[in-house]
C-alpha cells in the first residue's frame, strides 16, 4: 500500500539572537509524517521538539531565523491535491490558508491557550466562521457536537461557560474541540496532558487516539514522557541538541534502542520492579548551542564516547528500513558495545508483558 505523505521536513535548520550571542538551535532536522499515523518526538527541554513544530506552523518567536530547509505540507482543496513549502508563506497566508484549518495544535496548559473572557462556545465556533464563513447557526450546531465528541456533558449547557468554570480536563478537551472545529489534517499536541492528573491523562490520550482513527487525521506528540509515547505513537523520532538522533517505529525505539542517548532516556523512565534504589539520570548537562558543536553534541555525555565522537559527526546509519541512529558504535569498526543490563532486563520484562497482554 503506498502510504501518503502529509509533512515532510528537510534539512531544517533554525537559530535564535539572544544577547548572549546566536543560538544554533535546530541543526539539519529531517522528518517524514504520512496520513492517519502519529508521530512522537521526544528528548530533553530544549533539545529542540517544539521549535521544530512551531516553524511548522509558522509561529516562530521574532528572534528565530531560518537558515536552511523545507517543510513541504500536503493537503486537500475541493478534491485537488494542494502542496505548499510552509517556509515559503507569508505570516498572512499562514494564517488564513494554514493555522486552524489545515494545520491544529493543542498546547501544553489550556488555560493559557483559552480566552478567559469569551465563553467556550464563542471560541469553538470562531475558527469555523472565520475560515469557512460558517452561518453562526451552523457553526453553533457543531460546537455542540464537537463538544460531545470530545466527551463533554451536557454540551449545550456548556458552550455558555467561561474557561474558569470548567476543570482542568474540561479545559483540555475544550482545547482538543476548537483544534477539531476546521477538520485539520494535522494535529500537533505539544505535551497536551503534563497540566492533568495521571487519570484524566490517560483519558485524553486515549481520546485523541480515538478522534484520530474517526477523522483519519495525522497526530504529532511532542513530549518528553516515554510512557505517553509509549501509548500513543506509531513512529519515534529521539532529538538531541536539535538534531535527531534516533528514529524508527516504536517497537524499535522502545525494544531494540541503538544511540546511547535513548538508552539514557529509556532507563530514566520510572519502573516498580527496578532492582536499582535509585532512579537513572543522564550524566552531565544538555550541550550549550551557543558554541559551535564539534563531532557528536551528545559525546561529552556518553559514557560509551569514542575518539571520533568528538571529531566528527556521526551519520545516520540504517538498522532497518524504518530504523536509522546516529552514532559512531554503528560502524562496523567500533568496538562492540551493548546497552547496559539494567535497561537489557527492562526491556525483557516489557516484552514478557507485551506477550502477555497480547495472549
């Protein structure tokens, strides 16, 4: 089956005028997301996830700079295939052909992305009536029905609150319906659930998934929560030092880990049945992006670093054809190195529980 491409990110790069000099925060991303599948990127703060997807939807802060790349988005208009190069729109076109409509995002806390003065019902139908000149009638009709698709109760009622009379989960699905309200093709959820209690999370993972295979949408997570990946993602993309790392599907990155820095981030993930009394941490601090990175950024934090890590960046070598790392243990002259045993027997024990849960 040929599968179709919705994003497709080349040679990305980005930095950032601060007063203490130019930041080189994204450095040559390349990233492929096809239709109806979900997509996670995961990494440290400020390895460069959400610069990445701000750039896709054209909202970059006023110090941020392009310096080289494309982001092609594919999209459909009365039944014609529509190809645009994001980088190439104006902050007009993105807006009014672009943000809302074809691309939506759900952002990290909805009390920040919610107009504390309108009431949800207003918020949810602005989009449709700005884009698409929906009649309010119309647009009302479905606010309330978005409203209970996302799970909200007593939805008519409800459209005349204001953000403040609802919970935090309420807010979120709020959130999740104005990012619905124009069909976009592309959802991007930016650490959509870090604000809720673990319950509460589960449940909008699990509606996302849910409107997703209803709408056949593409989902983007970003997060630095391997456990949310773990529920969610089709594929994996790991960013380090706004490169990506590693990629593959997500058994592969969850199963068969290859760079020394998602060994780091798969054994830091709290587990109960641990025999060590104390959580994992990463050594050393994220690289500074302000100096020039030389060979691998991640070498000064890699126990496993070879003489070449700090000379020469490492290409992405192909494990499989969905599988790519970029580290110099992959050469077929580096030295032997195998993950460390801690994280061996955890992902023994997770695919005794996979086998489990799949009996």
């Amino acid at each position: 089956m040929n599968k179709e491409k919705v994003l497709s990110i080349r040679d990305l790069s980005i930095s950032f005028k601060t007063s203490a000099g130019m930041v080189n925060a994204i450095r040559g991303v390349k990233l492929d997301l096809y239709r109806g599948e979900t997509l996670a990127i995961v990494g440290e703060s400020g390895s460069g996830k959400s610069v990445t997807m701000k750039a896709a939807m054209g909202i970059l802060s006023s110090n941020g700079e392009v310096n080289s790349g494309s982001i092609n988005f594919t999209y459909y208009r009365d039944n014609k295939k529509v190809e645009v190069d994001i980088l190439k729109l104006s902050k007009k076109e993105m807006r009014t052909r672009i943000n809302g409509k074809r691309i939506a995002m759900i952002f990290q806390d909805p009390m920040t992305s919610l107009n504390p003065t309108m009431t949800i019902g207003a918020q949810i139908m602005e989009g449709m009536i700005w884009h698409y000149k929906t009649p309010k009638r119309e647009a009302q009709k479905k606010a309330i029905e978005l409203l209970e698709l996302v799970g909200i109760t007593n939805a008519e009622k409800r459209m005349k609150n204001y953000p403040h009379q609802l919970s935090g989960g309420m807010r979120q699905r709020v959130v999740i319906a104005i990012a619905l309200a124009c069909n976009p093709d592309l959802l991007i959820c930016d650490e959509p659930t870090t604000a809720l209690d673990v319950t509460i999370q589960a449940k909008i993972l699990e509606l996302i998934k849910d409107l997703q295979r209803k709408l056949n949408i593409s989902v983007i997570y970003i997060t630095h929560d391997l456990g949310v990946v773990a529920k969610v993602a089709d594929y994996v993309a790991v960013m380090y030092a706004g490169k990506i790392v590693e990629k593959g599907n997500v058994d592969e990155i969850f199963y068969d880990p290859r760079h020394p820095y998602t060994w780091g981030l798969l054994s830091a993930m709290p587990d109960i049945d641990t025999t060590d009394d104390k959580l994992y941490t990463i050594p050393g601090t994220p690289a500074n992006l302000l100096n020039k990175v030389e060979g691998d950024a991640f070498s000064p934090r890699n126990i496993y670093a070879l003489n070449i890590d700090n000379r020469i960046e490492p290409p992405m070598f192909k494990i499989t054809d969905t599988h790519y790392a970029a580290t110099w243990l992959l050469h077929e002259n580096s030295p032997k190195v195998e993950m460390p045993e801690e994280l061996r027997s955890r992902i023994d024990r997770m695919l005794k529980e996979a086998y489990v849960d799949a009996k």
